[in-house]
C-alpha cells in the first residue's frame, strides 16, 4: 500500500521543479549549456541533460568536475534523481539545504529529499527532513508536501495525524481521488471503521474524467467491496463492487467479487453474468483464472451439469494452454530471451516498456512482477547499464576516430611548422626593432618637452648642412678668420640661417614629430597584432594535434575500466531480473496446477452428477 | 517523457498495490548494494561523457574558429515551429523537423543547439528559414537574415524564434 503514495506523490513534482530553477539560472554564465541541459532534461532524456550540466560547470568553473557538492541548486536534484541516482541527488540538496539559499528553496530541497527517502522506504531520514521544513514554502509544492507528510504519518504507524492532514486536503484539485482515498484508508487504521467506510464510500463516488482519478475511485470501491464480501454483507458488497468499472486495472477482481457476491446469496444465475465476462478475458490473469472455474461451479450449482462439465473441459484446457505458455516462457527465460527482449526495449527506447514487454511470450507472464517496485528498478538498471555499454563502446570507437584525426594532422603540419616558425622568428625580429626604435624616439620627444633640442628635429638636409657648416668653422682658425674676414663672416651667416630656421620652425616640427609617432605607434600595434595572430594560430596549430596523447591515453584506460564494470553490473542486473522472473512463473505454474488439478476432480464430478441426473430423470419417466 | 512515465507508473502502480513485493525472492541488500553500484558507473560514465565533450569539442571545433547556433522558443503559447533550416554564409549547414516531445521542450524553456561548427574570424551572415503555425493554425513561414562577426573567441547565437505578428526571428548572443 505505501508503494502508492510513494509513488504518486514522487511523480507529481518534477515538472515545475524543473521551470521553476531554470528561471533562476538565465541570469548565469554557460546559460546556453544549462538551457540545453534543460531542453533534454524536458524530453525525459536525462543522461544528455546531465552531460550538458555537468559540461556547464567545467566551464564555468575552469576546472575538472568534482563532484556533486559543486552543483547549484535544485536542478541538479533533479537531474539526478530523474535518473536514478539518489546518491548523488541527496549529496545536490544536501548542498542547497546546507547552502546560503532562502528559505523557501531550502525547504523545497528538504521536501525533495524526503520524497526520496520515502520512496527508498527510508521513512525515519523523510520524517526529519520533512520536520525541518519551517516558515515559507513554495506554492507549487505545498499540497504535495502535505500529502507526503500524511503518507509518511500512516507509514509509520500514526494514521490519526494523517487523518488530520488529509481531511484538509480533500479539496486539492491536483491530488483527487488520492487524498480521499488515502484518507478513507488511514480512518480505517486508526480505528474509525465506520468512518473510514464512509469516506472510502465517497472516494468511490468521484466524479472525474481524469484517468489516474478514476483508477483511484475504482480501488476505493474494490477495497470497500471486498471488506463487505469479508463481512458477508453480500448486497452491499455487490452494490460497491459492481460501481467499478468494466475496463481498468481494477475491473477482472472486481468482476471475480462482485460474483462471489451473488453466489455467497446462492444466486448463481447473476453470479454467472461477470464470471462469464470475466472468463473470456486473458487467460493470464489470476482472476480470469479463477473465473474459468467459478463458471461451470455456478452451472452445476443451477443443476446444468452437462454445461459445467462442457465449461469444466474448456477450464482444464485454457489452463493447460497457459501452462504450455508458461513452460515455454520458464524455457525462453534460460535461454536468455527475457534479457534480449530488454535489449529491444532499450534499442528502441521505448518509454512504455512495461506495456510492450506485456505482449511478449517470455514476459507474458510477468505483469505483475512488473508492477513491482524492485522489478522496476532491477528493469530500469539493466536498461540503464545497456545504455551506457553502447555508449561506452561508441567513445572507445570516438576515441579511435579522434587519434587518426591527430596523426592527420602531426602528418600535414609538422613539415610546415620549420617555415612557419622562420617566418615568425623574422616577424618577431622586425617588432622588437621596431620597438625598440619607436622608445627611443618616444623617449626624446619626451625629454624635449622638458628641455627643447631643436637640433634633434633638424631634417636630413640641413643635418648635411650642419655638418658642412661645422667642418668649415673647424677649418677656420682664429688667425684665418683674420685673414678671410669675409668668408668667416658668410659661415657664421650660414651658420646663423641654419639655428634661425630650427628654432623658429620648432614648434611645427616637434607637433610633426609627435604625429609620426603616433603614425608609428599605429604600425607597431598593426605589427603586434600580425605577430599575435600568427601566434595564436601557430597555438591553435600545435594544439589541435599536440598534448592530447595523455589525456585520450586516461579516457581510453578508464572507458576501458567502465567497460568492464558494466559488463559485470549488466550481467549481476540480468541474472537478478531472471530469478525474479523465473520464480513468479514457477509461482504462476504451480497456482495453474493446483486449479487444473480442481478442475479434474470437479469435472469428473460433473460427469458423475450428470450422470445420476439422467438416471433419476429416466426412473422419473 | 515524465508526464507520460507518470501516468503509466501511475496506472501500474494502482492496478497492483495489494500484491506482494518481490524483493524478498532477490534478498533487498543484494538488490541495494547493486544499485549503488549501478549509481556509481552512472557516474563515473556521466564524468567520461563530460571528458568527452570537451575533449571533441577542442579537436572538432576549437575556440578560434567555432560557432554555435541554439534556437529557442519566446512566446510558447503562440507560435509551434514544425521545421527549421539554417543557412550559413548561403550554405544549408543544419535542417530539423521538430517532434512533439522536443517542441514541449522548447515551449517549457529549453534551447536546442541545433548547429556547431567551424568559421573563419570575420563577417558572415547567417539565415534562418522557419515554417509553422500560428495561434490560430494558420500556417506560417518566415525567413531572417543576421550578420555577425567571429573573433578569436568561440561564438554562440541564439536565434529566438517568436509570435509571427512581431519580429518573428531574432538573434541573440
């Protein structure tokens, strides 16, 4: 029974989980990988939407994943535990609970984590998570928090506090039919029969088109109606069960009671009308098992022993038929077929598998182990451990591609790179000069701003001039001067024009200089940016083939070592899934012995009954 | 994929509640102990994954020259996108028709990398062609037309598909 609540109340909230975080995470870096991670996430397709998660904290935190301890958030939680791994969701909202996170987030991982232990059927840990969910709660989440509270209550062992959470949840739209249901269920247990009655009675009278409400007021009815039949209130049983309706996973019990209701009144000719239905449905179903029976009892008890016997041969012969089912089933089981049907299952990722493995022969047989929690899971697993070998084994194939992409590439590269690394060394050289000179001339523009030399701005012309001008005035020694007046007076004339001209065209020529080398600054930067670029695809060169060997050298050993741990784990998961199966078949088996073998004595009693039914009526005549 | 899950767990889960559990055939602690160890390969799996990711993202599509292109979806409620064709400097380099599931996923906030691949730095144009329907079921089409540039640094667009009254297509970095 807790499976139910467990169940249902986990199911209910991961889709506005889900929006409620991504909301918060577009104001975050690597939105886009997030967003991503989402978009798979929305599709079910949980292992992609936690590669893109993941990928996105690398990235944002520039270094090598961690762990879970590092993942923000609720979202991560849910990732994880969509997937099913709960150890590493409980260590995500451990981190948000023990995080600096408001109130109302903390208290809807708490609620998270207590919906999981609760379905691990770890009720104690749920119950002190739930405890310390204090002051505001979510909207989204508060009747499902409710709910969680009132079936932890009832699974450990305080129905009157369940009552009392429930009671105030009979009018949460979301939750119909379950609240009330649950609800009838914990009066019972806590000893208000009547009560409990009562309000399964009206749990059994919602009106609803939603499926999931409608299965729930079926099982309010079928329980009801079969605490009557204990009680031998055979009208108010019928009248209960007969509100089920005819097709439902509830419909073939309550055909099956709702017969034994009337044959308890010894009104076999009504109990007739749904065994009878109830016996042309699938032979696999313990009910119509029991119906097959059930019909031909019903006729011998109206005295129609020819018919219940006709009836009791076709019983002996559908079960025979189901045994031979059966025993092919328990064959194709050794032989591995249960596994490969899985394989299938999981090649064509199939959503809805427990309904397809339903049609199988090997898994014919199953439905009910399938309904189990355990078997689910034991499912789930193998179908996750046959994804993850496939797609191990696709990396290790990636890996192989990826290696002959860099020898490619060493092969087209490596004889390039001696011309190329000249080419840069020249280019690198012209910078530096360039550099260089381009200081030193910033260096003097500088200094002349404190102390003009107009000198240093004379043009290469009158340099020339200047230099002539300096070697006549060397030449000319103070006793030529006296001899050449006139020349030594043109040289100082000369030499006076050339210092007019610098200093008076100072100014002009120092803005001029001050442009060109800016002019220059301009060069150099477009030089720099040459030089740069060609490092950084000389970079981009050496690393697409260079420093990758150890890294691929560690992925490789260890999709090895996954590899081999899957192989293992998927062998473990198969064999589990495969005593389970051949257990419940053996199960099944022995249950259709026993009925073949009552159908034997009962029709060889028919035959005995119609017999004696002749010989009385020919006396008679 | 979860609604549907739900409901049929659900389903599964109300038809068989009064049946016994099955663990006790395949002793609980056997079941327990493999689980945990079927989480811890998930892990150690999910953490290759990453590696992985990462590792061909740098050999196929360097920083230097990639690009991206996501779509994304702003006003869910009025426009269904049936297919999407983007055109890079005038070539088809990604086309998708969208399934239901993944339009649900656009539609709840998830972006779709529909594009990854190699440019030179530069000016490009890049051109989306999408076709749909509108609120009403009237079927629509429209075509965008983006330039951009690519430096050094990996570059990521986002073209944001909208109502088709409004710009219909925009593109975001």
């Amino acid at each position: 029974m807790p499976r139910l609540y467990v169940l249902f109340a986990c199911l209910l909230l991961t889709a506005p989980a889900l929006a409620a975080v991504g909301a918060e995470l577009n104001n975050r870096p690597h939105r886009a990988e997030y967003d991503e991670a989402r978009y798979y996430a929305h599709q079910g397709e949980w292992f992609e939407a936690l590669i893109r998660f993941d990928a996105g904290q690398v990235r944002s935190g520039g270094s090598a994943p961690k762990g879970p301890a590092r993942l923000p958030g609720l979202l991560a939680g849910d990732f994880a535990l969509s997937y099913r791994m709960d150890q590493r969701a409980e260590a995500a909202l451990q981190a948000v609970i023990d995080g600096p996170v408001p109130e109302a987030v903390r208290n809807e991982a708490l609620f998270r984590l207590a919906q999981m232990y609760f379905r691990n059927g770890r009720t104690k840990e749920a119950l002190q998570a739930v405890r310390r969910i204090r002051g505001s709660v979510p909207a989204a989440i508060r009747a499902d928090l409710a709910f969680l509270r009132a079936n932890i209550a009832l699974d450990s062992g305080r129905p009157a506090e369940a009552v009392a959470i429930l009671k105030d949840l009979q009018g949460e739209k979301s939750l119909e039919g379950f609240s009330a249901y649950n609800l009838g269920i914990a009066l019972l247990r806590s000893g208000s029969e009547q009560q409990g009655r009562e309000q399964l009675d009206r749990a059994g009278r919602i009106d609803s088109s939603d499926r999931a409400a409608m299965a729930i007021r079926d099982k309010a009815n079928l329980v009801l109606g079969e605490r009557l039949l204990g009680e031998q209130d055979f009208p108010a049983a019928k009248k209960v069960l007969d509100r089920v309706r005819l097709s439902g996973p509830f419909s073939n019990r309550s055909l099956l009671s709702s017969g034994w209701a009337d044959a308890s009144q010894e009104q076999f000719g009504n109990a007739l009308v749904p065994w009878s239905i109830l016996a042309e449905r699938r032979a696999a179903d313990p009910a119509v098992q029991e119906a097959l029976l059930a019909v031909p009892y019903a006729y011998g008890r109206l005295g129609v022993y020819s018919t219940a016997a006709g009836k009791y041969e076709a019983a002996l012969q559908a079960f025979g038929g189901e045994i031979a089912r059966l025993d092919a089933s328990l064959a194709g089981i050794g032989q591995g077929a249960l596994l490969s049907s899985l394989a299938q299952v999981e090649a064509a990722r199939d959503v809805d598998w427990m309904v397809n493995l339903r049609e199988r022969p090997e898994t014919f047989y199953l439905v009910d182990l399938m309904a189990s929690g355990e078997f689910q899971e034991s499912v789930n697993n193998y179908l996750d451990l046959e994804q993850l070998r496939k797609k191990l084994d696709a990396w290790a194939g990636d890996l192989a591609a990826f290696e002959d992409i860099l020898r490619l590439r060493s092969a087209y590269y490596e004889p390039l790179l001696p011309a190329i690394d000249r080419e840069f060394r020249q280019l690198d050289g012209q910078v530096r000069l360039r550099s260089e000179q381009r200081n030193r001339i910033a260096g003097q523009l500088e200094a002349m701003e404190r102390a003009p030399r107009p000198d240093l701005l004379m043009t290469a012309d009158e340099r020339a001039m200047s230099e002539q001008v300096a070697g006549w005035e060397r030449m000319m020694t103070p006793e030529r001067r006296k001899i050449t007046p006139q020349l030594w007076h043109r040289i100082r004339r000369l030499r006076g024009a050339l210092v007019w001209n610098i200093h008076a065209d100072y100014d002009r020529r120092f803005a001029a200089a001050r442009a060109h080398l800016r002019e220059l600054d301009h060069e150099l930067g477009m030089l720099i940016e040459q030089r740069r670029s060609f490092e950084q695809t000389r970079q981009a060169v050496a690393g697409s083939y260079q420093g990758h060997g150890d890294a691929m050298g560690r992925l490789r050993q260890r999709i090895h070592a996954a590899q081999g741990t899957v192989r293992a784990l998927s062998a473990r998961q198969g064999q589990m899934l495969e005593s389970m199966a051949v257990k419940e078949l053996t199960r099944r088996r022995d249950r259709l012995e026993e009925l073949r073998l009552k159908a034997r004595f009962a029709l060889a009693d028919s035959y005995d009954r119609a017999g004696k039914a002749g010989v009385r009526g020919k006396g008679a005549q | 994929m979860f609604i549907l899950s739900r409901r049929f767990i659900l389903a599964i889960a109300l038809g068989l509640l009064s049946f016994p559990a099955y663990a006790g055939d395949a002793s609980k602690e056997q079941l327990k102990s493999l689980d945990e160890q079927v989480q811890e390969i998930k892990a150690e799996t999910l953490n290759l994954a990453v590696q992985m990711r990462l590792l061909e993202e740098k050999l196929l599509y360097p920083s230097t020259t990639q690009v991206a292109v996501y779509v994304s979806l702003d006003d869910a409620q009025k426009f269904r996108p049936d297919s999407i064709e983007i055109q890079l400097d005038g070539k088809q380099v990604a086309q998708h028709l969208y399934t239901a599931r993944e339009l649900e996923a656009l539609q709840k906030g998830g972006m779709q990398r529909i594009y990854v691949g190699n440019i030179a730095s530069g000016d490009h144009v890049l051109q989306v062609l999408v076709a749909g329907k509108a609120a009403g079921g009237a079927g629509v089409r429209r075509k965008g037309t983006f330039k951009f540039r690519k430096d050094a640094g990996p570059r990521l667009l986002e073209v944001r598909l909208a109502e088709p009254d409004a710009a219909m297509i925009s593109l975001r970095d």
